[in-house]
C-alpha cells in the first residue's frame, strides 16, 4: 500500500476577514484531510467561526512576523486564540519552535489530550545544514509536542534531499515529521514527502491564495496522487 494513503492532505487558507478565509476552506474541504487556517491575517484573530463552520478537522496557525507570517502584535496575544483553539474544539494548533520556551510548553501542556500540537520551524531563504536539521528535529522531539514540522527553502535538488531524509531520523524517534522544502526546487518534495513516511503535506485552496512559495492547490495535487495510484 502507498505511504501517500497515510499522509494527510493539509489545505491552507488565508485572508483578511472570516468570510474571505471560511469561503476558500469551504470550496476546497472536499479535497483536504485537515484544514489550515491562518489566523494573523485577520484583524482580529477569531477562532470559533471556523471550529463551528468546518467539517473536517481544524488546525489554528497564528503565524509571527518574525516566522514569516502577518502577526505583528506581542506574544500573549498571538498565543491567546491558540490557547482557545486547544480547548475549543480544535484537532491541531501549530506553536513555533521559536517561540519563547515557558509559553511554548505552557500551550503544549494545555493541549494534552485534547488537541495535536505541531512544534514547527521555517526557513525561508536557504535550507540549512544536514547537522543544524537533525539538531531541529532533536529540539522539537524533545518538546513533547505531538508533531514536528521543518520547512526550508530549497535552492536544488540537495536541499530537497536534505529535509526529505529528516523523515529517517523522525522514525526512529517515533516522532510524526512534517517535512518538505518551498520554492520551485521545492514543490516536488510537496507531494514526495507522502511517499515517505512524512505525517502531512500542505496545499493551497482551489479559490484561495498560496501561504507559502511553491505550494499547489489542492486539485493539483490531488491529480498527482491519482496518475500516481495509476502507475501502481
């Protein structure tokens, strides 16, 4: 069986009001195992809009400037909506690795038994050395979260093999790893980290904007995986 029926499907949507976002996760809940949504675009972070509207299980990212996202604000009220989603109903809320360490595991404890955590880290320029990702990966494992997630810019094909080979390492922790590169050189690591043992993969709304570089919609890949369940 083809590793890809075990990886999850993440649709990512992201705007600047509710309806914005809830129309783009609606039109493509159909294609998604789980639906992203980006909170720090939003003026003013909402969270059970989405808990309540959405089918299919929800995951709360409320993305920092200084991660590449939108929100600006101080920490405690960027963590606030997340405190909320992991006990309202959420099934993944995604806490930066970056994040201060008592916050961090403040949220990770909170969430215990009642809602994954993904303990993530982003590169958007390069894609570090093979040393710096697995010292990463040993951070994030030791955080107790449930899940780790590393995503770098790839500038070529040992980028790519670099983040993809992470999932060797993720294994023999019993660690889930989401791992794959942006960037053109990255895409084809989008739909390659489901054949290797990678927990989910992430893919822009079919009437939404991309929320990362490199990434394809969700139609996109879907049809990829069918020509790939053909090939068998």
């Amino acid at each position: 069986m083809s590793n890809s029926t075990t990886c999850k499907i993440c649709v990512s949507a992201a705007g600047q009001d509710v309806s914005t976002i809830l129309a783009a996760a609606q039109e493509s809940e159909s294609l998604a195992d789980v639906m992203e949504i980006r909170l720090d675009g939003l003026p003013e972070p909402a969270v059970q809009p989405f808990l309540k509207s959405l089918r299919k299980p929800v995951l709360l990212t409320n993305r920092a400037k200084w991660e590449g996202g939108n929100f600006a604000g101080d920490e405690e009220e960027r963590l606030k909506p997340l405190f909320e989603a992991a006990v309202g109903g959420a099934s993944y809320i995604d806490i930066e690795l970056k994040t201060g360490v008592e916050s961090r595991q403040q949220l990770i404890k909170t969430a215990k038994g009642k809602c994954k955590t993904i303990v993530s880290w982003h590169n958007f320029t390069v894609t570090p050395s093979r040393q710096a990702l697995e010292s990463i990966l040993e951070e994030q494992y030791r955080s107790t979260a449930d899940i780790g997630k590393i995503v770098t810019m790839a500038h070529g094909f040992d980028d790519v093999l670099r983040v993809l080979n992470l999932q060797r390492e993720a294994a023999e922790l019993g660690f889930p790893l989401i791992a794959f590169c942006m960037g053109r050189a990255g895409a084809i690591s989008r739909v390659a980290t489901m054949e290797l043992g990678g927990f989910m993969t992430y893919a822009a709304p079919n009437n939404g904007q991309n929320t990362a570089s490199g990434q394809l919609s969700a139609a996109a890949l879907k049809s990829i995986l069918k020509e790939l369940e053909n090939a068998d």
